[in-house]
C-alpha cells in the first residue's frame, strides 16, 4: 500500500532538511480562467459539464475532487481549510495538473513524502513528527478520505510545483538584459503637465432637451430595468444550533479541533499557543464551527427533500411552504429584488442569489444548500422578470449625469487641445511662462519613473512623454477624467554604481519578472484548449 511506501521513505530519509524544497500553493495560478459569476456549488450533479480541458468534457465530478485536494493542501500547511470553495476557482487548476500529466510529469513516492515533511502542521519542535502524521490521517479516514486519497493531494501539489518549475526553467536572463531593465527601471524623466479634468467643464454645458434626447437614443442600450426575481428562504441560523454543537464539545474532540486548527490559535508574533492558554478560545471555535456545520447539513437533508418533492409536482410552491411548515422552518418572503444584487433584506450570500436566477432556467426553482455568513440557505425562485428597454422618463436622472458628463468630458478635451496648438507655436524659451498662464487645468513640474510614480492624474502624460526628446510636447492625452498635456524637460540617467554594487539582486528581480511572463505566456496557451462551456453561449 501507498502509507506503507510512504512511512518508509520518512524513516529513511531522517535527515531532510525543513525547507529544502520549495512549496508553491497551487503555483500562482489560482485565478486563471476563472469567470466573473458563475452560479455552481458541490451540489450539482456529477455529471454536469463545467468546460473542456484538452478536448475532453469537465465534470462536477472531475472538480469536486480538486476541490477535496485543494483543501486537504490547505488544511495540511495552515491547519484550515476553506469550506466554501466554488467551483470557479477549481477550473483552471485542473486545467494545469492536466497539463502537467500530458507533458509527462509526475511527483514519486519520495518526493511526496519529502513534501510532506515540510508541513508546518506536522512540525513538532522544529522536526517532522510521525505521530502529528498519523494523528491527521486517522482523521481524514474517519471522514471518508482514504491515506491514498491524502496522498494523491500531496501528489498534485508536487506535480503542480514541478510544472512551474519546468515553466520556468526555459528561461534565459542575459547581463545586458539586466542592465537595460535597471536603466528602464530608475532613469527618471522630468516633465512639465497640465490636466484638464471634466469636472471642471461641468458647468460649462448647456442644458439642451433635444440634444438629451439624441444621446439617449444614440445610447438606448445602456439604459435597461434590470431583470427581478422574487423567492421564498428558508434559513437555518448557525446559533440555532449552539446547544446541540456544545453537547458535542468533549475534551477529546476539543483537543482534536485545536489540534487540526493550529493556525487559529496564534499569538501576535505567529506563534501557536499551548493549549492550555487558549482552551476558552479553542471550544467557543469549535462550537462556532460546529454549529456552522450542523445547520449546513440540515440545509442540505431539506434542499434534497424539497428538490425531489417539488420536481413533480403540480403547485410547486405549496409543496415548499408545506415541507417548511412540517419542519417547523420559517420561511422569508423576498419580494421582487434586482438579479444582480448581492444583498436581499438580511440575507447576505451573492452565491444564493445567483442560484436562485439559475434555479428555474434550470427546471427545478429549488437550489442547492448555500451556507453564508450567519445561516445556511435553500431558496425558491418564485418569478422571475426578464430585462427590458428603458423609457426616458423612468432613467431621467441618470441620464441627465451621463449626459453632462459626456459633454463636460468634450469640452475638457477641447480645451486641452486649444492650449496645446497655442504652446506649440511659441518658442521653446516661451513655453514655461505659458504653462503657468493655463487656466481651468491643474499644472505641475515633476519627476517620475518606472520606480517612481507622477502626481495622481498625471499617469497617462508621463507614459507618453517618456518617448519623447527633451523640448518635445505629447498630443492631447487622453485620460479617463479628461485631458493631459504635457513637455518632456529632461532626461535624467541611472545612477549606474548602484546598478554595479546590486547586479546580483536586479539579476533576480529581472529573472523572477521573465518567469512570470513565461507563466502568462503559458496560461493563454492553455486557454486556448481549456476553456468553460458557458464562455462559449451568445451573449443576451
């Protein structure tokens, strides 16, 4: 067996030095190809398609199990982890160990141990403590998880690391590299501007109802009533179950806890407390997370009881109210609230109003069990009101504010462009008297680099005249808020001893910046065989 092999190779291999091998939490590619919303948790069927990954579907299935490694990793190097790990964070990691495996990587019995001893949770004064090993797998197997299954989580965690590592390793930082990114780096640039923000020109537009009119039909798709829904929740409060969770909090079971949550019980300095000191703390977490858990699951045992029971049936709200009533749940009337909000009345949970927007579309108005920050949820979508066109008079307002400031934001700009063709018709000697003569615009004299940032707003007018020559003036520059222009005064070189008496240094700091491109390089690579289905539907 796997444990057996593994045990084996801790003993043997006593001497390994903590922090011999370098450990990168699922690299450092997380977020990749994870989605602005996307309405799934673990309660979906297995089966469901979440994307494709090398032409092959990606299921529920294939993501959940990521998600039971990435939290066993979390929870073996912090003594946490996350339960409320969605399933769009889980896609592109699974992508990479996909890749990873078709580029023939893989991770050894040796090397997962070596891994393994490096855990800071199954540290014991300064070494790897066996017992703490065993402790924590005796743990993972009351819960289901087998030692191969604990394992395997190491196992993609060296696969991944490796995978970065061979990223990397491609890379190539030459000297005269190094040097031009440090002349790039600390040469500064010394510049004179002038920024015309719209705020200024607000006043300056005229109030013109036809003219209101033609920007409002000119940006009609811009003015929607959002779609509505409106639902029934049932809530399950985690506090309603703080009595039956302190039931539960024996001695063995708090030690098991503080044990498992080292990281929670830290002092200042991060530092893990004895015991002792904390138990007060250690059993009001427990029965904080214990009670969490408790009303998690019931939420579950009542989503899955009322999605069969509502499925068939023929009024399907009654069926609802009647299984709340039979578990003496109260139910929360939502009324007619926007798609996109994030907060109904007291509930708090993005994930359940996402769902519950899913919900009919998906034919059953039942969702899945949602735990949020006070309560678990299951929500029942009751209607839900599809997007429209505004009319003038409903968006009146918010037009009228975008109109001004479309109009305040030209006006800006034009005047930018009038004091630019000015100035550049007088003689170079004449330029500073008429910068300073400027008027509805903020001036100012600065020095910047790529180290050293300008003034705030002057960002796009360093950026274009960094490539001019000394005396050379930028064209009208664009800017979120208005307009820039801008003279570049002088040139100032790279203090290049600092650059000798630091090679070393920059060398590394180029060198990390060239393997990260390598990885953005590698991320849109894979993005073009890894992609979510959902990406891929017509917009609405």
């Amino acid at each position: 067996m796997i444990i057996k092999k593994l045990n084996g190779l801790f003993h043997k291999h006593s001497r390994w030095l903590f922090g011999g091998f370098t450990i990168v939490i699922i690299v450092s590619f997380l977020g990749f190809l994870t989605p602005g919303q996307f309405g799934c948790d673990f309660s979906d069927p297995e089966s469901h398609e979440f994307g494709v990954a090398f032409g092959k579907p990606v299921t529920y299935r294939d993501l959940r199990e990521m998600g039971r490694n990435v939290q066993i990793i979390n929870h073996v190097m912090s003594g946490v982890s996350n339960r409320e790990i969605d399933v769009q964070n889980l896609f592109g990691p699974y992508c990479l160990l996909q890749a990873a495996e078709r580029m023939g990587i893989v991770a050894s019995d040796k090397e997962v141990a070596e891994m393994l001893r490096q855990m800071p949770t199954l540290q014991k004064d300064g070494k790897f403590s066996m017992e703490l090993y065993n402790e924590m797998l005796a743990g993972y197997q009351k819960a289901g998880i087998s030692a191969e299954e604990f394992n395997n989580a190491i196992r993609m965690m060296v696969m991944l690391n490796k995978l970065d590592r061979e990223i990397a390793a491609g890379v190539v930082v030459t000297p005269g590299e190094v040097e031009s990114f440090y002349r790039r780096l600390y040469g500064k640039y010394r510049i004179k501007g002038a920024l015309f923000n719209a705020d200024t020109f607000k006043d300056k537009v005229p109030r013109d109802a036809r003219k209101m009119q033609e920007f409002f039909e000119k940006n009609r798709s811009e003015y929607v009533i959002q779609a509505k829904l409106s639902a029934l929740v049932v809530a399950f409060p985690y506090a309603g179950f703080k009595a039956e969770a302190a039931k539960a909090a024996t001695a063995a079971e708090l030690e098991k806890f503080y044990k498992a949550n080292t990281a929670l019980f830290d002092d200042k300095d991060g530092k893990t407390q004895e015991y002792a000191k904390v138990a007060g703390e250690v059993k009001k977490k427990f029965i904080e997370a214990r009670s969490r858990d408790l009303a998690t699951r019931r939420a579950y045992d009542f989503a899955s009881a009322a999605y069969e029971a509502v499925g068939e049936a023929e009024n399907k709200v009654e069926v609802f109210r009647e299984l709340a009533r039979k578990g003496k749940l109260d139910i929360i009337e939502t009324g007619r609230f926007d798609i996109d909000a994030t907060v109904v009345g007291k509930i708090n949970s993005p994930v359940l109003i996402r769902q519950l927007g899913a919900a009919l579309n998906a034919g059953n108005p039942v969702t899945n069990a949602v735990p949020g920050d006070d309560a678990a949820y299951v929500g029942f979508t009751l209607e839900q009101i599809a997007a429209r066109p505004a009319m003038l008079n409903e968006v009146a307002k918010q037009l009228n504010d975008d109109y001004v400031a479309a109009e305040s934001l030209k006006l800006a700009r034009e005047a930018a462009k009038a004091e630019l063709d000015r100035i550049k018709a007088l003689k170079p000697a004449e330029r500073a008297k008429a910068f300073a003569a400027l008027k509805n615009c903020k001036v100012e004299e600065f020095e910047a680099s790529v180290s050293q940032m300008p003034p705030a707003g002057f960002e796009y007018a360093m950026q274009a005249a960094v490539r001019l020559h000394p005396g050379e003036l930028t064209p009208v520059v664009d800017t979120p808020n208005g307009a820039a222009i801008a003279e570049l005064l002088e040139r100032i070189p790279a203090d290049m001893k600092e650059f000798e008496a630091k090679k070393a240094l920059y060398t590394g700091i180029f060198r990390q910046r060239k393997e990260q491109m390598a990885r953005l390089a590698f991320e849109e690579e894979l993005g073009s065989q890894c992609y979510l289905l959902e990406q891929q539907q017509p917009q609405q």
